[in-house]
C-alpha cells in the first residue's frame, strides 16, 4: 500500500517468536504464534493498517532456527515497522550478530526510531509513527514542538513503565509530551490501564500470545490495537486474536497432598518436575522455587547455578 492507502495504525505487543514450546504449553508453541502472527498482519492488510511491533519479536536473539526466519522473510514480504526489545538483542543494543538484524538488513523489518520515524498520510491527515527500542531514551516533553505539519503522533516503546499493576518492576513514570497522543509500550505481557498524562495517553495492550502458566495469564486476552484516523483524530478499538482456552493450551498444574492432606511443595514440585518434561525446564524450576528456601543460602546458590547450567534459556 501507498502511504496515502493507510488509515490507521495496528500495534502488535511481543510475539517472542522461537523454536521450543515454552513454559507449560502443551500445544506446538512455534506454529501457533507464527499464525497469530500471520492473522495480525493479514488484518493489517485488510483494514489497511500500517503493522507495527512493539519489539521482542523473537524470544532469544541469537541462534534461532533457519526455518523460523525463512518463515517470517515470508510473512514480512511486505515489510514491517517496529522497535527491538530486550529479547530481541544479546548487549544492551542491537547489533550484527543478532537475528532480527536480519531482517533489518533485508529490508522486511523497517526500525523506529527518533530519527527514521514513519511519515506519511493516512485518511488525509499527515500522520508520524515513532519509536524508542530497549535501553534507549524516551523523547522529551517538548520533542513535537516545533513540528510545522502538526502531525498525528503515535510512538512505541518497550521499557518497564510505571504503570497500574506494574509497580514493581516499573521505574519510568508516565508524562505529557506535548503533540503525542498516545505512547505504545510492550514489554509488559498483560493489558493494564491507561496512564492519561495531559494530552498524552500511555498504553499498555498486552502480548499476543500466552507464554506462561499464571494468574496473569489466564486472565489475559491476545489481542492488538487498532487506531484508526478520522477526521477528529485518532479512534481506538482493541482487535481479539483468535485463540484457545487457556486450559487447552497449557498442562494443569499439578496438585498432591500429603498424608495429612496439607500440600507438599517437595511432592507437588517432584510430581510436576516428573510428569511435565517442557523444552525450557519449566518443571525443574517450579520444583526448585519451592524446594530451595529449605537450604541454606549457600547451597541453595550452587543447586541454582546448577540448573542454570542445564537451562540454556531463561524465560
């Protein structure tokens, strides 16, 4: 499509795209979210939206399998905009050796940044698309000032914003910059509320696929935003991915008790450990959360360096 074709933007949150099935899935994980992936930039198409990604494409950065990157050199024919995330790059930036600079090179995946945001027009209106990767700083309150066209502003980002339900591990606090509407973030794997700072909307729409087994989890529903532009501006709507209950796409955990019917972390963990031989080792690192804190700390860091050593991949 021509610039002038577009009328909206759809922002897609952390495919983690890889090889193995991660945590407790039980179905065939690198096919499903390469469909859902397909399903996204299919809709892109059909309701003529610019596709973009809000970084963590794939899930490890280096040594990902040639047929998963022939696949999306096929899925990418007409490119992509978006940001990298911190999956998707081994140091603290981007670089040569990392996977999704190969489709940077190749011309399918086109990346955001302050200075080669997207421009263009969009159902009339001159509309501009930026982004911010991992690690990288945010644009100033007062970046779009001097912006003679007025454009339409939408920015990406993937970093741990301060938002509802994130305050943990969130550090980076929510504020107006002046000509954005709304500001994007990944990372964050569930839809949380939005963040209205002045003129400014922060939001967080969640991932489009369920990679572990939590509460968090099973209450999230995959699926993207869509903001589409009209003559008052931007017009939100949230588009559902199609998808399977959560119960038929992940084991059960498991649930033992012991002879006085109380729950033993040392049986349900082994039970688990047992029955649930996952490809990321999800079972060995479930049995040792709740087996370790009975050792001391010292034994406890060289049983954990262990497993570490067994486990190539974090979650």
């Amino acid at each position: 499509m021509t610039h002038e074709e577009y009328q909206g933007v759809l922002l897609i949150g952390d495919p983690h795209i890889e090889g193995r099935v991660p945590g407790f899935r039980k179905d065939d994980y690198p096919r499903v979210v390469l469909e859902k992936l397909k399903w996204c930039l299919q809709t892109a198409q059909e309701q003529r939206l610019l596709p973009v990604i809000l970084g963590d494409l794939f899930h490890v950065p280096r040594d990902n399998q040639n047929w998963l990157l022939c696949e999306l050199l096929t899925l990418f024919e007409t490119p992509v905009y978006g940001i990298y995330g911190n999956h998707d790059c081994r140091e603290n930036q981007l670089n040569e050796h990392d996977t999704l600079s190969i489709l940077i090179q190749a011309g399918r995946y086109r990346l955001l940044s302050p200075e080669t945001p997207w421009r263009g027009i969009m159902a009339g209106r001159s509309v501009l698309v930026g982004g911010t990767s991992w690690g990288q700083k945010l644009p100033k309150a007062d970046a779009f000032q001097q912006e003679d066209e007025s454009p339409l502003v939408v920015w990406v980002t993937h970093h741990d914003i301060l938002v509802p339900g994130y305050e943990e591990q969130g550090h980076l606090r929510p504020y107006e910059i002046e000509g954005v509407a709304y500001v994007v973030n990944g990372h964050i794997h569930r839809q949380l509320e939005d963040v209205q700072k002045g003129q400014t909307t922060w939001v967080t729409p969640g991932n489009i696929i369920r990679r572990s087994r939590s509460d968090a989890t099973q209450a999230h529903i995959p699926s993207v935003l869509k903001l589409e532009v009209t003559a008052a501006g931007w017009q939100r709507s949230n588009l559902v991915i199609p998808h399977e209950a959560f119960k038929d796409i992940f084991h059960p955990e498991v649930q033992d008790e012991t002879e006085e019917g109380l729950p033993s972390a040392f049986i349900s963990g082994l039970a688990e450990l047992q029955s649930r031989r996952t490809d990321t080792g999800a079972g060995l690192k479930l049995f040792l959360e709740k087996n370790l804190p009975q050792f001391e700390t010292t034994v406890a860091t060289e049983i954990q360096k262990l497993a570490d050593e067994v486990s190539s991949h974090d979650e």
